[in-house]
C-alpha cells in the first residue's frame, strides 16, 4: 500500500474533494482492472473516454479517482481529483508509484519515422555484448536482460513502462534503449520519464491519420527534444531537414550526425552489398553485416550513441561489425539462387530507400519482383504514393492487402493503383490474399532475381476486422522459396 499523497508528487490539482491521506493499492487507467483500493484515472482517449466508467471503477473499489470534469454527485469515503489533463497525472503518478524508475538508469529514447526499432534494438545487443546489463522497450519486444515480454505498441502506454523500468531497476539494468513514437509524445506517455539522450532519425509521411498535418507531426516530434533536461544529450540527423529544428529550444547537449553534410558523426560509404556495409566513420573503417544507405544512418547513430555513452570508440567498431540485422527489416534469405527480403517499410520514404538501396546493388540483368499493400483505417494519401514508387522502381508489382483491419483490401488496393504512372501499368498485378501474392512472386522469379515483401517486416499476423490471424512474411516465403 501506498498514500495517495505520496504518487500525487508533481501532479497540478484543481480540485480536491475527499483525503489525499488515504492508503492506496495501485493506480490503474482500466476500469476492469480496477480492484479495492485502486485509484481509477479517467483517460479521455480517441476512442474511449476513461469518464464513462467513474461509476464502475467505484463499483469495483475504487477508493480515489482522477478526472479532468468532476460527476455531479460524490460518494462517501471516495477521493476526487480533478486535473486539466489526466495522461499527465497518469504518467507523473506512475512514476512515483514506481519511485521513478527511469532516474535510477540510463534512459535513451529514439525518435523518428524510420530507423526507430533498428536503432534501439542493436543499441541493446551492443550493450550487452559490451557485458552491461540491458533494457529495450520496442516495437517488436521488450527485453530486460535476457528475459521477452511481448510489445503491443511501439511505446507502451506510461503505466506499463515505469512497471518495465521498475523490473529492470530490480535486475540491476544499467542502459535501457526506448522507442518513443509521435503517438506516445502527443498522448503524454513518456511525461515524467528522465531520459539521459534522444536520438532523431528523420522525419517523412507517416502517420497523418493521427496528426492531420505534417507539421504537427513535426512538431510532436520536437516536444521530446524540448522536454530534454540539460544533463541529457540529443543527437540527430544533420542530413535530414528536420534534424537541426528538433535542436530549437532544447536544453541538452547537442551532437549530430551524417552522411552527406559537416556533422560531430560522419561516415562514408565504402562498399555496399548483399552481405554488408563497408563504412568509414569518422576516419575507421567497419565492415558491418547491415546493408543500405539507410542502415548506414543507423550504423552511424548507433556509433555516436555508444560513443556518448562513454564505450571507446575502438570498442564500438568491433562491437558493430558483430551486430546482425533486426528481424523484419531488411531482413533476407537466398533459395534455389533466388534472393529474397522481407522488410516492414510501410512509409513511402521507407519503401523508396529500401529499393533504391536494392537497385544500388543489383546489376540489372536480374528482375526485383515487389509485394506490397497499405494498412486499413490508416493514413490513406499514402497509398497511391506507396504504389507509384513500388511500380517506378521495381521490374513487377504485386499489390496486396497488408493489414486491412476494417476496410475492404480491394478499395485499398484500387486507392493505390491510382498512383502508377500509366507508363508502369503493364508492371503491375493486384491480388488480394497475401498469401497468395507472395506464392505468386515466387513463381515468377527466376534464379538471381530479388523478391521484395515490404510492410509488414516482424509482424507475425494480419489483421482483418479486429481479428489478428497468424501470418508471417519471412516463413512464407522461405516455404514457396523451398518448393519452387
């Protein structure tokens, strides 16, 4: 048991009604988890609004409750709070009640559209072959040392990770590397987080559904870097035009990083290939098992971070050449003289580098077959700019569903055609069941010809009509591949 006094630290009150004095069990933002004891907070969220449920959360036990608008009537011996925001007073409060976990290690966050889980997740694997104790909270999993928690959103909701940060203050974990999306930022999920450096990747199409302009977008990005103490550092891509803005207003210290442009990281691109990246960073060289321009970006990130962490740089060099590709992104196995990759580019930018980088390393006398759809109840604009840069920059197209969630795959798909350009027409063929997209690839590919299955990358299922139904990209086609 806590006092409820106590896990209010930092929390801006309008209201009290009742005793702040009163011993708590836990916090909980879920009214069906609520039990005797609990303090219920009332999210208002897209969808739900946490203020329908005050009266079985006090049903179930509820001793105390946080809202942005107070009922009309008060029950006996039940504690209102009201606030101007309760995802603030829930990630503050979450803090506290973990005694803030994310002060007692060193915290990293990545942000931008692309590079996010690549990023945090070899930063973890590096680390840990570096003999530190290791946190990760991503996309595809959460990993405190040597122990997987299964990840349902790129950054968890606030409750979940300070009880995270809380086990991995338990298990002693010294650096813990954290995907930090435009979601988590706008819903206030990373509030109360002390983070030691924050990492910006790029910046491009994505998530409009959500954030309705580029700009907002933009500028949630930012608030993670204004929101940076000035004990942190942030490091950022110079090449990317966004970069320097996230640097505006920050108070940390400022480093960056890049390819093309004068930056504290540089490298240039020595061989690029199939089986790696021969790099020159600030004057070493490394031969890493990533491949592509843009995994050269991350190569790059991750060497500025560890190096800001303090692990010699000579370290850092062996320690990246060690590193293997993060599952689902760019992501490949060769069958029957066939090369095949599965990659989770669902962005245009995404998709356009991960060809580009293919058609940088192939010779031109072999095709590069692409399998590609768009998520239902997402961002639609992107859609035809998906299918006009699969159909420019691949010798055939198959348009297929991804995760269509609520929509119908064929509008989805009819919504992408709209993008080729009439000369990549005869490119082109549209099949909706993945599954058979992907066999149909395969059949058509003769020996040294590349296939491409880009979207869905780690996702081991498809969703269709809230219904997730096992399917993963790689073992399929490793499967058709083998029978061909």
């Amino acid at each position: 048991m806590k006092v409820l006094k106590n896990i209010l630290y930092k929390v801006t009150l309008e209201t009290v009604v009742g005793d702040t004095g009163i011993n708590i069990n836990t916090i909980q933002f879920d009214s069906r988890k609520i039990d005797a004891n609990d303090v219920f907070i009332a999210i208002r969220g897209h969808v739900v609004d946490g203020h329908d449920y005050i009266e079985s959360a006090l049903n179930k036990g509820a001793s105390a409750v946080i809202v942005e608008e107070l009922p009309n009537d008060f029950r006996d011996n039940v504690t209102y709070l009201k606030v101007s925001d309760s995802s603030i007073a829930l990630a503050i409060m979450a803090s506290n009640y973990y005694e803030s976990p994310s002060e007692n290690l060193k915290l990293i966050g990545v942000t931008g559209t692309n590079g996010k889980t690549t990023i945090a997740s070899l930063l973890y694997e590096l680390f840990k072959k570096a003999g530190y104790k290791v946190g990760l909270i991503s996309t595809v999993k959460i990993i405190i040392n040597d122990t997987v928690y299964e990840s349902t959103h790129t950054t968890p909701d606030s409750l979940a990770i300070n009880q995270f940060l809380h086990k991995m203050n338990v298990q002693g974990v010294e650096f813990c590397f954290m995907e930090v999306s435009s979601h988590g930022i706008h819903q206030n999920r990373t509030k109360g987080l002390h983070f030691l450096g924050g990492i910006f990747t790029n910046l491009s199409h994505d998530h409009l559904d959500y954030h309705e302009t580029f700009s907002e977008y933009r500028d949630v990005k930012k608030m993670f870097f204004d929101e940076l103490p000035s004990s942190s550092f942030s490091l950022v891509n110079a090449d990317d035009k966004n970069g320097l803005f996230m640097l505006q207003n920050t108070s940390s210290k400022t480093h960056t990083y890049a390819l093309k442009t004068i930056a504290d990281y540089r490298a240039r691109i020595l061989e690029n290939q199939f089986n790696g990246l021969l790099l020159n960073i600030n004057g070493n060289e490394v031969w890493t098992k990533l491949i592509g321009n843009f995994n050269a970006y991350n190569v790059l990130a991750i060497y500025g971070t560890a190096n800001l962490l303090g692990l010699e740089s000579s370290e850092v060099l062996r320690l990246l050449s060690e590193l293997e590709s993060v599952r689902g992104r760019f992501q490949y196995l060769i069958s029957n003289n066939i090369t095949a990759i599965v990659d989770y580019a669902h962005t245009p930018d995404a998709l356009k580098n991960v060809l580009e980088t293919i058609n940088s390393i192939r010779t031109k006398n072999e095709e590069l077959i692409t399998v590609v759809g768009c998520g239902g109840d997402r961002d639609k604009t992107k859609r035809p700019k998906m299918a006009n840069i699969a159909s420019a920059l691949s010798s055939k197209v198959i348009f297929t569903s991804d995760n269509p969630r609520t929509e119908l795959p064929e509008q989805i798909i009819q919504e992408m055609e709209i993008g080729v350009a009439p000369q990549n027409f005869k490119k082109t063929l549209s099949i909706t069941d993945r599954k058979q997209a992907i066999h149909t690839a395969c059949q058509l590919a003769q020996p040294h010809d590349i296939i491409l299955v880009a979207g869905k990358g780690h996702e081991t299922y498809q969703e269709i009509n809230g219904t997730r139904n096992s399917f993963d990209d790689y073992k399929i086609l490793e499967t058709y591949l083998k029978n061909i």
